[in-house]
C-alpha cells in the first residue's frame, strides 16, 4: 500500500484529513502514507488542512477536453485517475480525502489563481471534501465542483448546507450520476436536480435510464434555479456523441473525442507547401527580401502576417505597412513560430482538429516554459516547434517522415520526431504524459527530465490557457 501511494502522490506525501481520525485509523495512515519532506504551501491565506506537522508534497493531476454543443472546448475537467478511483471505492475514507486535497493543491498552485482563462474547470471530488478549505482558493468564475460519492456515508443534510455555503461564495457545482450510485443513494437524485451541472455517465445508462431520470431531475428541480445544464461522460464512441447530442444535452467528453472514426484530413485555409519553403529558407539563413518575395506570391500568408503584425497583440506604435518590413519587426525565430501556427489553419475543423490543434499548442507551450530547466534543453524555439509538429502528422494525414522530409527542422527536434532517443524525446515524452492517465508515468518522465512534479502540473494548466489564446487569435 505504501508504494502505491508513493507512486500516485508522487514524491510527496499526502494531506492528512480534515476531520479526526480514530487511533486505529492513525496506525493504518502510518502504514499507508510514507512520509518525505515539506512541500510548498499555497499563497492564498486559506489554510490547508491540518496534517499533523506534515505538509503534503506535489503530485500530478489527469485533465480532459469536455465539449460544448458548438463542438469547441468549453473547458476541462481535472480528475485523479479512474484506476485511482476505484481503487479508493474499497479503501478508508480519509484517503479519499487525501487525494482530493491532491487535486485542490495542484490546481491552488498557480500564480495569479488563473485557471483556464475563460473556460470551465471541472474538478471532479468526493462529497466528503467539500469542508476543504483549498476550495475557496480556485476562481468562482469557472470553477464547477464536480461531485460523486465514493463511499457508503452519504449526509444529505449535511451536503446541503456545504454546497449552499459555496453557492452563496460563487461556486457552481455539479453531480456525476452512475447508475449504481443513483440505485444506492437515493437522496441523489434530489440533489443533483438543485445543482448546475449533472453529468450522466453513458456507460453505466441505457436509453431508458437516461429517459427516466431526466424526467425525475426535472420534476424535482426549484423552479427558481435556471435550466439544468446536461454533460454526457464516458462517451466512447461518434454514435453515442449523437445520440446525446440530438438527446439535447450541453456538454461532452470521453474517448470518442480523439478517436478517428470516419475522419479525413481537413482542408486548410494556406498552402502548406508554400509555408514549408518559407520555413525551409528561413533555415538555409536566406535574405529577408528572398522570403519576403516568396511570401508575395500567396495572398493569404501575407494578408494573415500584415494583420498578425499590426495587432493589438503585437503592441507596436506605427503600423508595418510591409512584408520585408514585418519579417525584420518579427525577426526569424518568431516568424518561423507564426508560420508553424499557420500550418493548424483550417477552413472547417471539426471537434478532432479543435482537439488535436490545441493539443499541438498546448505541447509546444508547456515545453518552451520548461527550457533550460532540469534536463531540458535550453533551445525554447526549437521545443516550441516540437510540441506543436507533434501532432501534425494526424492533422494533415501524412506520415511523419514525409512532414519532416518537406520541412527542414533542427535536427534534435527532427530525430525527436521520429522517435530516436535524447533529451528532445524526453521532453516530447513528458508533454505526452501530461496529457495522460498514468501519474506513474508522467512521474517518470519528469524524473528523467530532473524537474519538480508541482512544476509540471503547474506549467501543464497554464498552457492550456495560453494555447486557448492563441487559437483564439488565429481563428479571428
């Protein structure tokens, strides 16, 4: 047990709950969480709960991409693990605790307290840590409290009165609902018809099942509250997404949303051709007015830098009213980035492209603020081109090699790509793993990269922000 809970929690050791514990329950802790150095504490003037002396250590989060009707992501709904989950189904109750509080500490430890910039973070968590004090460090802009009970004691009673505490703070909060949950408690259903969000869980339901509850949530529901926002989880398959899409539902997640099923690459506003001479000239060290003369001869590039230079973003005083001129303004390095975001330019991406693009964003972000950092290499322009080539080969239906065969990139970035080994490979390896939901082997990586798992699950959130940003403004 105690390995497994090193594993999990990383290297720190985990937060002792908030309530008493019997003496017993003392002993058995003791035996279950081992016991390492201090970690940092929150900037907020919240106070973490009460360890005993100890102070928990970092540890690594799971993130997924939930889905708005409009098919672009409307935020992301951090997790622990699902094996984690059930594992703690038939575990004491304090270490569930333990691992919420895990949760609230990564998600706390960002500078400024931003989370998503406008997007909705759903932090998935256990009724029984609603007492924790680490909530009201999160913004109650974006913040849903995503709820579901783990263990047989379920107060009602109780919960009422926490969640009317966090309402009336600013908290929206949510209910997951599985069908074995909702035959066990079933005060459940009431509940989850008071909050903002309820999420039903596609693979525990039937047609019949989702039919029956909903009528049950929306007979039960305070006419004063507005409508009920309905999130369909667990979805594995396109089909399922249609079926609760056309069923009304507001929000989506699962594994249907990387999946491949009848999709094609998709058309793209640029020629990707014409953007790898650019970026090949630009690594041949050729004259500005050589690619500034290159550039003339496609409309579409050179309208999208004029507008990229001139933007507020840019923040120059006097417009640039030339391409040879914008080139110098820019410089290579950054060029060479804004060429290699043009390739994600798409006429009509669907929710695999919106995905994958900021997935690609995401990379290339989280690396470049990791350069020169641990292991890392220190080329934050070359790590930026890797994380978002990463995933260029799915969007554009192209084997990797062929990509790298048309576009001459640094030759660690291009052998990263093609999975030959050294810190590059690592460091793509890491932003992977981040996206994954094995923190043993995110752990891994990080150790391999010598950096700090606190580190990498707060750069992590915060390239989601940024990569959101950015997308934002290439869309405009």
């Amino acid at each position: 047990m105690a390995s497994f809970l090193g594993r999990l929690m990383g290297r720190g050791s985990p937060v002792a709950p908030t309530e008493p514990v019997t003496a017993n329950e003392r002993s058995e802790k003791r035996e279950v969480a081992p016991s390492v150095s201090p970690g940092p504490k929150p900037a907020q003037a919240a106070q973490a709960p009460d360890t005993g002396g100890a102070q928990p250590g970092p540890s690594f989060v799971c993130r997924e991409p939930v889905l708005g009707r409009d098919k672009q992501i409307s935020g992301y709904r951090f997790s622990l693990p699902e094996a984690v989950e059930l594992r703690l189904q038939s575990d004491f109750k304090f270490l569930q605790r333990i691992y919420d509080d895990a949760v609230l500490r990564n998600l706390t430890s960002l500078e400024g307290g931003a989370l998503l910039g406008p997007r909705l973070a759903f932090i998935k968590l256990s009724p029984d840590s609603l007492d924790n004090p680490r909530i009201h460090q999160l913004p109650t802009d974006n913040t849903v409290l995503m709820l579901a009970p783990v263990h047989d004691h379920f107060d009602a009673e109780l919960i009422q009165g926490q969640l009317a505490t966090l309402r009336q703070a600013g908290f929206a909060h949510g209910w997951l609902l599985k069908k074995p949950q909702v035959l066990q408690f079933t005060q459940l259903p009431t509940l989850a018809a008071s909050a903002d969000f309820v999420e039903f869980d596609a693979s525990s339901f039937d047609g019949m099942d989702v039919k029956l509850l909903l009528k049950t949530l929306s007979t039960a529901r305070p006419t004063t509250l507005p409508p009920l926002k309905l999130i369909a989880g667990g979805l594995g398959a396109l089909d399922e997404f249609g079926l609760y899409f056309q069923a009304g539902f507001d929000l989506f997640l699962g594994q249907f949303i990387t999946r491949r099923e009848n999709w094609h690459a998709p058309k793209s506003k640029v020629n990707h051709l014409r953007i790898f001479r650019l970026l090949n000239l630009l690594r041949s060290d050729a004259e500005v007015a050589a690619i500034a003369d290159e550039l003339k001869h496609d409309p579409v590039l050179a309208f999208k830098l004029l507008r990229y230079i001139n933007s507020p973003v840019i923040g120059l005083r006097t417009p640039v009213p030339s391409l040879d001129r914008a080139l110098t303004v820019l410089g290579r390095d950054k060029f060479s980035r804004w060429l290699s975001l043009m390739l994600f330019d798409f006429k009509t991406p669907g929710h695999v492209e919106r995905v994958l693009t900021e997935q690609a964003l995401s990379r290339a972000y989280f690396l470049e603020s990791l350069s020169a950092q641990g292991n890392m290499p220190s080329q934050a322009n070359a790590l930026f081109i890797l994380g978002l080539f990463s995933t260029l080969d799915l969007l554009l239906g192209q084997s990797m090699p062929d990509l790298l065969a048309q576009a001459k990139l640094p030759e660690p970035v291009h052998d990263a790509l093609l999975d030959q080994p050294g810190p590059y490979r690592d460091a793509l390896l890491l932003a992977i793993a981040a996206e994954g939901q094995s923190p043993a082997d995110l752990q891994q990586q990080a150790a391999l990269c010598g950096l700090e798992p606190l580190l990498v699950s707060q750069r992590a959130i915060q390239s989601l922000t940024r990569a959101h940003e950015i997308a934002c403004l290439e869309a405009a």
